[in-house]
C-alpha cells in the first residue's frame, strides 16, 4: 500500500493548484489506473522553485545495476525511511509530492476475491502524498524515480488496510518539499479520519490492465 491510483486532473491544473512550472513530458490525463513502474506527477522544489515533473513509481537505488536489480520500492515506510540505505539520503534531501486524484486500496478477506475501494479526499481537492525521489544514471539516460511514503492506518482506514499513504496538507507543502527549513519528519503521520471519502467500486481495477472512467463508478 498504496499500489495503484488515479489521476483525473488537467496537467494545467495540476501546475496552477501546486504553483509549479510544468515540465514537458509529463503523463497524459485522465489515468484511471496508474500502476507501479508508470510515470507519475510529482512536484519537487529546488531554492523554492517548483516543477512539476514525471517520474518512475518505484524508486530505484542508486546501486542497483538495472531498474529490475532488486525489490520494486513503490512505498517506504514512515517508521523506518531515516534508517533504510535505500531512502535514508532521499528522506533529508529529496523529497517531494506525489499528486493523485486517489489510491485504490484491497480489503481482504479470506476465501473471497480481493475487493477494491477507491480512497479521495472527502473535498474533492487533489491528494497530495509524501515522496521521495533520486536520480539513477547507471542505463543509457538518467531515469527519476519516486516513492510514496506510508504510515499506519487511521481509524477511518483500518478497516479496510493497515497502511495509509502519508498525505499532505496544503498548509505543510513548503515544509515537505524543504522550502520552510527543517521539521518535515512530524509530518509522517496517519491523515485525520475526517478527510478521506471511501468508495466501494468494480472488482475490475483488479486487472492493471482495466481503464476507463468507470472505474470509479460505486459499486454496492
């Protein structure tokens, strides 16, 4: 968790909502099921300076000698990203938003077919997650990769994962992206309970190759 989500926003909104300068080979919109390994929207700021960028989900360290070298890294967790060789550097000195309209995440019960929920938040706003990101020059042209960070579930979470996305509030983006100086670590905590919305939707999403708006569509 999280491994797949949804992005829904025009890229010129994306840039005007983050207040970051859109670069040029960004993914195309709407993307109802971005799927690890795929480039996502990523904001990074370098002396406050903000771009909006694509990366690779799935973060690469720097001593792998091909993107596929070892475990796909499309999460880091909060409690140990300071401690872990792979993010350690990232978490100090690269670190970013990952931008999503939401994440699919599975409830699993067992004997039964994994069912998917659609999470948002409950105002519609986009969902800005915690990442980090590096660099990897080792193939024949660099390659950016990113993460999204995760932490325990909150009480509006748990029944359905035990994992949440750590996400973001507007208010903290220039602490995260480090335009605010240092504390970024109290951050990483669960979201409050009350801003995500819960969507029950097709087992369809279950296959990475499904696509379409009605992905979204509740299901009962």
């Amino acid at each position: 968790m999280c491994g797949r989500m949804a992005i829904t926003l025009p890229q010129d909104a994306m840039a005007q909502v983050f207040s970051a300068a859109p670069a040029n080979d960004l993914p195309q919109t709407p993307d109802y099921n971005v799927c690890p390994t795929m480039p996502v929207h990523v904001v990074t700021s370098d002396q406050g300076s903000r771009r909006l960028r694509a990366m690779r989900w799935g973060f690469v360290p720097h001593w792998y000698d091909t993107l596929t070298n070892g475990p796909l890294l499309i999460n880091a967790r909060s409690e140990t990203i300071a401690q872990k060789p792979a993010f350690r550097d990232a978490v100090r000195a690269r670190r970013c938003l990952i931008i999503a309209s939401g994440f699919y995440e599975w409830k699993r019960e067992k004997g039964q077919t994994p069912q998917p929920w659609f999470v948002d938040c409950n105002h519609g706003a986009p969902m800005a997650m915690a990442g980090i990101w590096q660099s990897w020059d080792r193939g024949d042209a660099p390659v950016q990769s990113c993460a999204v960070v995760t932490c325990a579930a909150n009480a509006a979470m748990a029944p359905i994962h035990d994992r949440l996305p750590v996400i973001i509030r507007p208010q903290d983006w220039p602490l995260w992206l480090g335009e605010a100086g240092h504390g970024a670590a109290v951050l990483m905590r669960p979201a409050p309970d009350d801003l995500l919305r819960f969507t029950k939707v097709s087992q369809r999403v279950n296959s990475n190759r499904a696509s379409g708006p009605d992905l979204l569509t509740p299901v009962e």
